[in-house]
C-alpha cells in the first residue's frame, strides 16, 4: 500500500485523507484496522474531529506524526476552552 505523506496537515484533512487510504475496503474493515467503531468513522468522514486517543489511533492508521496544537482564543472553535482571564 502506498505510504502517504504530509508535510502539512490539517485537522480539516482528515476525512480525505481516510478516504484516500480506506480506498476500496469498507467503511466497517477500515474502522477495525484504526480500532475505533465504525460509527466514529463516519462521523470523522463528515468532519467531526476526534478525542485524542481516536485521533492517535487514526494518525498512526495514516502513518502520520501526530503534532497537536492549541487554537488561541481568537480562532475559537468546537471543543476550545478560552483561558482563564488574568485579574
């Protein structure tokens, strides 16, 4: 199989990247090769991102070195908690 690459890659990549990879298996066999239900799997398909444990999971599924970085506040976004205001 091929090995992908990514020198940059998004959380929004996700999805196409899973696709790319999944290919011709099912969305079932792809779900039990990462380790996560297949429920999760369809979510990810439609651009929900995961808790940190799925994500590793799927990173290495990819074979993608995993780098997470925090949003400011200013970016918001789901699942962001905004510091705590200096007093």
């Amino acid at each position: 199989m091929k090995k992908l690459y990514a020198h940059k890659c998004k959380l929004s990549d996700l999805p196409l990247l899973l696709r790319y990879k999944q290919g011709s298996y099912s969305l079932r066999d792809t779900a039990k090769k990462i380790g996560i239900s297949p429920t999760t799997l369809t979510r990810m398909h439609d651009g929900d991102i995961p808790d940190t444990a799925t994500l590793v999971k799927v990173a290495e599924y990819l074979d993608l070195e995993l780098v997470l970085l925090a949003e400011s506040k200013k970016q918001g976004g789901r699942g962001t908690t905004p510091p705590p205001e200096a007093t």
